[in-house]
C-alpha cells in the first residue's frame, strides 16, 4: 500500500505560507520561488499549503490545519500533511524521490544516482513527444494501440529510449509501425518481483490488463501498471475480450 500518493501541484501565482527563519525556512522560501509560488505571511487567507519551519511547530501547525491548510512541517514527518520530495529536473521532465520524510538523505543519495543516469537529452525528449502528440493521434487514434507503440518506442534499446542521447521524434514517428497486443504468460520463478526478466516486467509495465492464479504475490502484481485492470484466475470465469495486452501471470515456483 502507499503511505502516500504523489502529486505535482501547480503553484504559479498561488499564495503559499512559510514561518520561520533560519536555513530551513528560507531553503523552502526558494524552492516554492523555483516553482512560481507567492510567500506570504501566516494571516493569508487565500493561502491553501503551508510550511512551518520553527523549533516549537506543534501550535502553528495544529493552528494552520485548523483552517484547512496542508501544512508541511520541518523533520517532523509525523506533523506532515505532505513532504517535499528531492527533485532531479530535465526540462519538463521532473523526477521526484521521497522517502515520506523517513530519511531526506537516502532521497537525496538517490537522486544523486539518477542524475549520473538520466541525460541532458531528456528534456527534448519530453518536448519532442508533446510537439507529436496531434500526429501520433492521427496515426494511431485507439489510445491503447498508440500506448503499446509508445511502450515500444522508449524500452530499453528502442528507437526513443529516455536513457540514450540524440533520439529524434519525427525520425521515429516517420519510420514507426504498429504494435501487437495479444496475450503473453509469465510463469513465475520465485516470488522475488526483481526475479522477473526485463522482458516480463516490460510486458507488466504495459499490460492493459493483467489476470494471476490465486497465490500469486502482490509485490508482482504492484509491477504492472497503476491503471491496469486485474482479475483474478477462477476456473469458472473466461477472460474478457482485451483489444490491448493482456498479461497472465502463473505462480510456477512461487507456489505456497
């Protein structure tokens, strides 16, 4: 289960409050000035979030969610209505990595790594696809076949993987056929999710809908997508008809 669900909010113009003084508060003063954000003082009432930055938060922040404010408190995790993730950013692309306030310094090691492994590129990238997105449309107007395409074009290797440089959208988009749907099997090897090869979890990663023996782990199933839908395998029930891809998984060696 999630201990909580990612969001990227909009703060251009909006009125957000921070209280406190010192390195804690004004390094939040310029991260919402990064994002567009207005500072004002604790008496805004157009003001929906807020950060309090103080050594004795407990009154301020009880006061501020009293009002209906999310507040974010400073290293107290368990005072949060939200966190603020570390944030890797390539253009419009933002990557963001949080912990749940648990430890800002593994989020931070982490984004760290990433930077090594995402290139400058990436940026374009993301500017490229939404310069094609009316033409892709066109070409493949069912949004589940253009999906699977997509899927297809930024796998490892593919024409427009994120994690290789130079990749050129019109190229690809003037070069890209369809993609099969279809159904693909996955007998399981152990029920260790990071035992899946990469080709399965690419088929998980893209499964419009995914249908699992009883017993299967739900650490595997979390590997599918978040929209897919999932059925469990009774004898008595058929699969439905799936125009897109449908993955089934078997528990094989992963049986109780």
């Amino acid at each position: 289960m999630l201990h909580s669900l990612p969001l990227f909010h909009r703060l251009t113009g909006q009125p957000v409050i921070v209280l406190g003084e010192g390195e804690a508060a004004e390094a939040k003063r310029r991260l919402l000035e990064r994002a567009g954000a207005a500072i004002v003082g604790a008496d805004d009432r157009e003001a929906r979030l807020a950060f309090v930055a103080l050594d004795e938060p407990e009154a301020a922040a009880a006061e501020l969610k009293a009002r209906g404010l999310l507040v974010n408190v400073v290293d107290r995790p368990e005072l949060c209505d939200f966190t603020t993730p570390s944030l890797l950013e390539r253009g419009p692309v933002l990557v963001a990595v949080s912990t749940g306030g648990v430890s800002a310094g593994l989020a931070k090691a982490l984004r760290l790594r990433l930077e090594g492994l995402l290139p400058h590129t990436l940026g374009a990238l993301a500017e490229g696809l939404n310069a094609a997105r009316a033409a892709m449309k066109a070409r493949w107007p069912d949004g589940k076949e253009r999906r699977r395409v997509m899927d297809a074009a930024l796998a490892s290797g593919g024409p427009l993987d994120p994690l290789a440089e130079g990749s050129d959208v019109t190229a690809w988009l003037d070069g890209a056929t369809g993609s099969e749907g279809g159904t693909r099997e996955i007998v399981l090897r152990s029920a260790d999710p990071d035992d899946l090869t990469l080709r399965e979890a690419r088929w998980l990663g893209s499964a419009d809908l995914v249908a699992y023996e009883p017993g299967v782990p739900a650490a595997v199933l979390t590997r599918s997508r978040a929209d897919a839908a999932q059925m469990e395998l009774v004898a008595a029930v058929a699969l439905p008809e799936e125009p897109g891809l449908t993955v089934i998984i078997r528990r094989g060696s992963a049986a109780p």
